[in-house]
C-alpha cells in the first residue's frame, strides 16, 4: 500500500495531488518533503505548515486581542490532513520534486514518518515558462485578502492606503517585487534591449505604473502607443461628447508626448460607454517587423500588476504578432469611433499560425461572433473546465458555464468577480465560486472573507471589505481565463482582454486568442485557477458555517470522508 503522487507546475507555483490506496489507521496528515536544486545547491526539508492540532495551545509571534500571527512548523510535526497543495514557496527557475508521507500517531502520543506507504519523490520539474517556448503565461500573486498579507501589514505597521502608497511609489519595493511577480518581469522585458534594435506598438486602457511608464518613455519615438482614456463617468449635467474630453491617462500621455513617443492627444477616447479595453503590446524589429506580442487581463497601472489577480501571455510569434499589429493600425486609424470597416475586420477568426484551430478574435463584433465561438468552445468540453472571470454579466459566458455544472462526468471549477447592479467601475464586486455542482454565491465586497474578520485559530485577522474599498478598491479576480480539458490532446486555453460578456462583445475593443493542443500552456493555467479557486473555496466553507475549523483532528477519522468528498478532484487531477 503506497501514496501516489501527481505534481503540476507554472512559472511560480508547484501544485501537488496526492492518494493513498486506503485509509491509514492512526493517521493524522502528511508530511510534504521536497527536494530543490537552485544555482546554489540542492536543498531537502519539509514544507511548513500553519495550523497546527486542535486541542494544542495557540502558538503565536504576537498575540493580542488584534493581532495573532502564528508560528509554523514542518508538516511532519504539524502534517496537512488534505490531498492537494500548493508550494508557493517554489520560484520562478528552481528544480523541485517531492514525495508525500503518511504521519502517524503512536500509542506512547509521539509523531512517526510512515516510510512504507510513502509516495516515490516525484520527477523533476523546473518553475518557469520555457524560454524557447511559443506560448510562455506568467501570473503574479495578487492575494492582498490573505494571511501573508494581514501579517505583512502588522508587521511592518502599514495601513491599506499607506501600503498602496508603497507599491505606487517604491518601485524597487520588496512587496511590489513579490505581489507583482513574474508579470512585472515579463512586462519590462519586452521594453528591454539595445537602444535602437526595436520598436514597441501598445493598445492600453490604463496607463498609470511608474516603472512601466517610464520603460515606455525612455524609448522615445520608438514606442507607439493607441491610449484610451479609461474608465470615465459622466457627471451630474454633463453630456457624453463633454465627458469623453477627459482622460484618466492624463498624466501618462503627458509624460509619453514630452518624451516624444508616438501618441496622440485623443486617440481612443470612447468612454463613457465603450472601453478600450485592449493591453497589448507588439515588438517588432527597427524596421517594423513584427516579432512577438504580449496580451492578457492586466492593466497597467499598480493595482494591475499587485492588487488584482491578473495573468500575461507572451506569444513568441512573428505571424501572431503581424496579426495583432494590424489591429493597431485598425485602432489608431479609426481614431474614437468604431467604423464599419473595423467592425467587419473584428468580426471573423484571425487564424493562429501554427495552431490548428487556434484563432485570434477581436471586438467589438457584429452578431456576437466572438460570443458563439467561445460558447462552441464551451460546449465541447468532455473532461473540465476551469476559469476566471470578471464581470462575465447574466448574458455572458457565465450562464453557459453554469449549464455544464450538473453533468456528472465534468469537472467544472472556477471564480467569478461580478459588479452588482447598477456599478459602472471596477471597485466593488461580488465572488461566485464554482465547485463542481455547487454554486456558492459569497457576495463579497472585493475582499470581505466571511468567518476570517477576526482570529481564530491559528488564523490572523485579515482586512474587511470596508477597509479595502476605501484604501485600495479594485476587483479580486481581474483574470480572464478559460482551460478546457487541460490533460487531453486537444487541451485549450483562452485568454485576453475580453471579459466574456456581452459589452465585451459588442461595445469595447477587446482581444482573446483560443490556443489548442498545447499540454504544458493549460497546465500552467491550470495550476493558477486552481490556487485562486483552492484560495476562495476556503473562504467559502467559512462563511458557510457556524464550526469555523480550529485545527487539525488528532484521530484519524478525517480522513475516509475526506477521501469520499475529494474523489472528484482527485480524479481529474490524476492523483
């Protein structure tokens, strides 16, 4: 009788799926051990964990009526009654691998390593996009909800808006680094290089990331930039046409044109109404031909890259690229409208080199177009689905999503942020988690964890939803993302702008692409949907419930109903 053990990976994340043959008598959890080789050597230890045994003293660093961050402790002294988890631990270029080993109580009350029914170490895998790779996702880690965060603010005695204030302003900031991730890095590199080897064409909604902004200046004329002017609500007694004069890029489009970069004063200027809602950026060669091309959910401004959670794709394609510099120039020509002519452009498939059936859609798109392909998509499903959305509306996506959930032979897990009724911007939204045939709707204010308000536990109070709005105020979940059978042949992935809604379809300027057959792509975003999902269906339980769990069980009868309510997930996850 032995564990099998199943590891996944992106760019920053190891997630681990494990199960034994049976249930273990005595058993109180696992210890998780890995093994990662760095440019420094190779290190072995056992992950830590952070909750400790029920019926032990709370151990904490500080312990007051508000504040109570706890200790940790190896997963052999405190092991993980579950079957999954995720290392975050890991970074970007490290070689991991593991093994998952049963933990067992003595009759003399002493913890022992159940060698025996240990899972073999696992192979090798090393974090981070392929460097030669034409599809390379990377993901940040924007958990400001989170027991991390609600020490890091204690710790370093940070308010919200002091906090906010940090990632604006400190760009070198140790926070920012982290929260931001691999999606910073990326990000600036694809401004990188010698300095007249390449030009940059970009279609931004917001501009507003100091470090990003001035990558962008300091390549002068060589960085063309379609900029709109974001998100504008008209006021009290002002017409549309009065409104659209006012631009929330002011202050980047003025640092932009005094660097003598290639922007227009009004270029894009659709809101209120239609958004123009692209974040892509081309490169091309000094002589404009294309070379690769960045797309994804994530805006350009320090709540994007560090309060969001938001991805990037870097597609390593000169013919992509071509594809997405063409709809530039569609933009730039049609100034602040949507002439017909770009309507009809948008409104058929933009064949992937390379990819099969892969496509590039644009919008706005006439007959919902863009709408029926992702619902063809959708319904071809056979295996799972697993998404991220924002604001998908009672018309969109969401609804055909919602219509699998009930199929018992697909696997469906996702969360939605969803603006309530009658909200116009991105600072408030409610959180739908999707569990396999369950749909728990939590309605939270951006970031209200119900049952996590105040300590419990080993738990750390984290920051309410009031305090949140007030001080930092944008969405969750911003990601836009779709993985559909990640594990078959046909594994697809979907991903962009577009909000997979109906004014996404038919009011904005959006982008997504469909990449097909491409195993290690849905993998990685696999991996990400399943730690923003793993993050919130906790939250979930917790709100749900008038037992907030207090710890680990000291028995071993956690573990056979445990076995029984994961065997979905075990299933698809291959463990």
């Amino acid at each position: 009788m032995t564990t099998t053990l199943k590891v996944y990976a992106n760019d920053d994340d190891a997630l681990l799926y494990w199960r034994p043959s049976q249930p273990i008598t005595a058993c109180r959890g696992f210890a998780i051990e890995r093994r990662k080789r760095t440019a420094a050597g190779t290190e072995v230890s056992f992950l830590p964990n952070r909750m400790g045994f029920a019926n032990e003293p709370v151990i904490a660093l500080v312990d007051t009526e508000t504040d109570r961050r706890p200790a940790s402790k190896p997963s052999t002294q405190w092991p993980f009654q579950r079957f999954s988890w995720t290392d975050h631990d890991a970074d970007s270029g490290d070689a991991v691998s593991y093994r998952v080993i049963p933990v067992v109580r003595d009759p003399d009350h002493s913890l022992r390593l159940l060698d025996g029914e240990a899972s073999d170490w696992s192979p090798e895998r090393t974090l981070g996009a392929a460097p030669t790779g034409t599809y390379r996702p990377f993901f940040n880690r924007a958990f400001v909800i989170s027991q991390f965060m609600a020490r890091f603010l204690a710790e370093n005695h940070l308010t919200l808006k002091q906090f906010k204030q940090r990632i604006t302003d400190r760009i070198d900031d140790s926070i920012r680094l982290f929260l931001s991730g691999g999606l910073r890095r990326a990000m600036l590199e694809m401004m990188d290089g010698d300095d007249d080897d390449f030009q940059v064409f970009a279609a931004l909604f917001e501009l507003g990331d100091a470090e990003l902004v001035a990558k962008l200046t300091a390549l002068g004329p060589r960085a063309h930039v379609v900029l709109a002017n974001g998100s504008i609500t008209k006021a009290d007694g002002e017409t549309t046409a009065q409104a659209r004069t006012r631009d929330e890029n002011d202050d980047a489009r003025a640092l932009l044109i005094g660097a003598g970069a290639d922007v227009e004063k009004t270029n894009r200027f659709t809101s209120p109404g239609p958004l123009g809602h692209n974040k892509f950026l081309v490169r091309t060669t000094s002589g404009g031909q294309p070379v690769r091309v960045w797309t994804g959910s994530t805006n350009w401004t320090p709540t994007g890259l560090c309060t969001q959670i938001n991805n990037g794709l870097l597609i390593d394609d000169p013919a992509t690229a071509a594809i997405f510099l063409q709809q530039w120039h569609r933009l730039r020509d049609a100034g602040s409208a949507f002439p017909p002519s770009l309507v009809s452009s948008n409104t058929v498939p933009h064949p992937l080199p390379g990819n099969g059936q892969g496509t590039v859609w644009f919008t706005r798109a006439a007959h919902h177009a863009d709408l029926d392909a992702l619902r063809q998509e959708i319904a071809a499903a056979r295996e799972g689905i697993l998404f991220l959305m924002f604001m998908p509306g009672a018309t969109g996506l969401f609804a055909d999503v919602l219509a699998r959930v009930g199929e018992p032979d697909l696997y469906v897990r996702g969360v939605v942020s969803e603006l309530p009724r009658g909200r116009g911007d991105e600072s408030r939204a409610d959180v739908s988690l999707i569990d396999g045939r369950t749909h728990h709707r939590l309605s939270l204010d951006i970031v209200e964890p119900e049952g996590v308000a105040h300590p419990f536990a080993q738990f750390a109070a984290e920051v309410t939803h009031k305090q949140f709005l007030s001080q930092v105020g944008h969405a969750i979940v911003h990601s836009k993302v779709l993985v559909i059978d990640p594990f078959s042949d046909n594994a697809t992935v979907i991903t962009g702008s577009h909000n997979f809604s109906t004014s996404a379809s038919t009011r904005n300027d959006e982008n997504f692409v469909i990449i097909k057959g491409d195993r290690a792509l849905a993998e990685a975003y696999a991996v990400n949907v399943y730690a923003v999902h793993a993050h919130y269906r906790w939250r979930s339980f917790l709100g749900r419930t008038d037992h907030p769990f207090n710890g680990l069980e000291d028995n071993d009868t956690w573990m056979k109903p445990k076995l029984e309510s994961n065997a979905r997930d075990l299933k698809f996850w291959g463990a």
